[in-house]
C-alpha cells in the first residue's frame, strides 16, 4: 500500500503522471498471500493520519480518503486498517491517549464511519472481493491504463463465476459518458457509490441500471457507458452470462410435466399389461470366453431346467484377460488359462 498511499498524498492535477503507482502492485499481487496493511506504522512518527495525508480542503480530504477506502477494499489482498483511521482521526495516533472520540459528533466523520461499516459488510456478503484474491482467477483488468483521467476499472470474481464491477475516478472531475468495456451482456446495476450522501458525499449523480450494448471495446464483445462522480469509488454488479444452454433447460423444464404424465400413463399401463418371461434375479449365470482374440461368449442358465441364452455385450479377449459381468450383481472370476474364463455372477 506504500505505492497507493503515495499516490494519494499527490494532489489529483498531477496523478496523471503517477498512474503506474495505482498499477504496480498487481506485478506481484498473486506472487504470495498478502495482507494490505494501513497499520499504525503509517500514521505516527511525523507521517500523520490517513485524513491529513490526503490533498485539498476539508471537503476534498473525505472524498480522498473514501476513494481510497473504495479502492483497497476491492484490492486483492486481505485488509488491515489501523484504529481512529475508520472514523477520520485527524491527529496522529498517541498510545498514550485515547482516540479522538468526540469527532463522531461532527457528521463528516460519523458518515465517514458508516462508509467504512458499509465497506466491511459488503466484503463480507460479496465473496468475488475475498474468495480467490491470491490469483489471477478472481481479478481482471478493464480500464488499467487510462492516466490521462487517472481512472481504473476491473472485475472481481468468486469461485461460481459471480462477478463485481469496480470503477475509480481519481480526480475531482465529473466524467459523463465515460464507456468501458463488459464482460457479458445484460444489465449492470450500481450498488454502491462512495459520493453517496449518506457517507458524506455529494449525492448528485446515481447511475441507473445501464443496458450493455454490442459495441466492442476494451477486448469484450460489448460496453457500457456510464457516468463518473468527482473523486468516486462505483461497484457494480455484473449480470450473469447468457447461454443457449439456459435457454434449453428453460424449455426441458416447460416440458417436464408432459413428459412426467406420460411416464405416468407408461407406469400403469406396465401394470394392466401381463408379465413378461424371463430369467428370475437370483439365477446364476456362467460366462464362458473362448480363445485368444474371439469375440463371443455364451450364457447357460444353472438350473434344474435346460436351457440357454446369447449374450449381447461381447468381449474381445487378448491373453490372460477374463470376460467381466457387469449385468449382474456379484462377480467370481476364474482363470483357466490364456484368453480363457470363467465367471460366476449372483
């Protein structure tokens, strides 16, 4: 997280030129398991808190603060975020003094508060953001390379293939009709925007559920085209892909009750219908192979009666293999000799 912080602390009009601090750490990002510590190494010693490490006025320092959270959180990588820094804690951390409690009085804070508990309960319900983050299975790139509006975007993905949207706006500019590309068609609906109100943000611009269209771009097959808030962490949720084999299951499903009355009507007419002649279940049967590379085999029936019968299902025999019975219960084999056996079946 050193290459993010420090990408962060630069003021957004020169970020541009800082881009591959945002990109590098997916070079080695699934070399090894990782924890992304923001541990209290970081905000003592003269290094200050994570709010007063962020660039602009009072305003912009949440917003800062929120996209970085927005960010790391989607990041692979488990996640360590030092004490005071959830809430806002502008003062560096002093072990020998509390936190900074009182500023949950004010409402940047206690909204910053609840982006955080937000953050933490969506990770927990989304399991694309932490069950495969030590692989290149469970993330992809979008957007990696677009320095010039200091924009990212990637997916996230869980072991059943569900998927996450994540799009970063790292400049405090409004980026209308911003298209990127879509891992499937569908509809892709925004479920959690860091300019929220409700976590201190502007509020002003919420994207409706957007239509991919056949437009390819960024290697996919189709986009969508959506708007950026200033300085704003967006995750949307991807709409599973469509198959032809859904659209079948869908009919064998509408056909399933007639084929199950028909089954119905067979059952009984089974019953009315006189039983058939044929070998009782507890007959035994001997199988007996023939010389090297002949292909028959004879069943004779051991009972009080005479009698016998073909078997179907021949065997190819080659030197030392036996016949094998697979139609009946328990198998016995014996070995005469090459291309030669026996076989007792219960």
């Amino acid at each position: 997280m050193n290459d993010m912080l420090s990408y962060m602390k630069t003021d957004p009009l020169f970020r541009a030129g800082n881009h591959n601090k945002v990109t590098f750490s997916f070079f080695y990002a699934f070399s090894e398991n990782f924890v992304l510590p923001i541990s209290h190494d970081e905000v003592v010693h003269g290094k200050g808190s994570l709010i007063n490490k962020m660039p602009g006025d009072y305003e912009a320092k949440f917003a800062n603060l929120r996209t970085f959270f927005g960010y790391m959180m989607a990041h692979p990588g488990k996640k360590l975020l030092f004490m005071g820094q959830e809430f806002g804690q502008f003062t560096e951390w002093n072990e020998t003094k509390s936190l900074d409690w009182m500023l949950l009085g004010y409402d940047k804070h206690t909204e910053l508060q609840t982006y955080v508990k937000t953050l933490n309960k969506f990770y927990k319900d989304h399991p694309a953001f932490w069950q495969i983050d030590y692989s290149w299975e469970g993330f992809q790139w979008i957007v990696p390379d677009d320095s010039r509006q200091s924009v990212v975007a990637f997916l996230r993905k869980d072991a059943n293939g569900k998927q996450i949207l994540v799009v970063c706006n790292f400049n405090p500019v409004l980026r209308e009709g911003y298209a990127l590309g879509a891992p499937n068609s569908g509809t892709y609906k925004e479920i959690l925007n860091s300019d929220d109100e409700a976590f201190g943000g502007a509020g002003t611009v919420h994207n409706k559920a957007v239509r991919s269209k056949k437009k390819p771009l960024h290697g996919f097959e189709q986009s969508i085209t959506i708007t950026l808030p200033p300085m704003s962490v967006l995750y949307f949720e991807v709409p599973a892909k469509r198959t032809r084999k859904t659209a079948e299951e869908k009919a064998a499903e509408k056909a399933a009750p007639k084929k199950a009355s028909k089954t119905a009507k067979a059952k009984k007419a089974e019953e009315k219908a006189p039983a058939k002649r044929g070998r009782k279940p507890g007959e035994n049967v001997i199988l007996v192979g023939d010389f090297i590379g002949v292909r028959m085999a004879v069943a004779f029936l051991v009972r009080p009666c005479i009698g016998f019968r073909a078997v179907t299902d021949f065997h190819r025999l080659g030197q030392g293999q036996l016949i094998l019975c697979v139609k009946h219960g328990l198998k016995l084999p014996l070995y005469l000799g090459a291309g030669v056996g026996l076989e007792f079946c219960g």
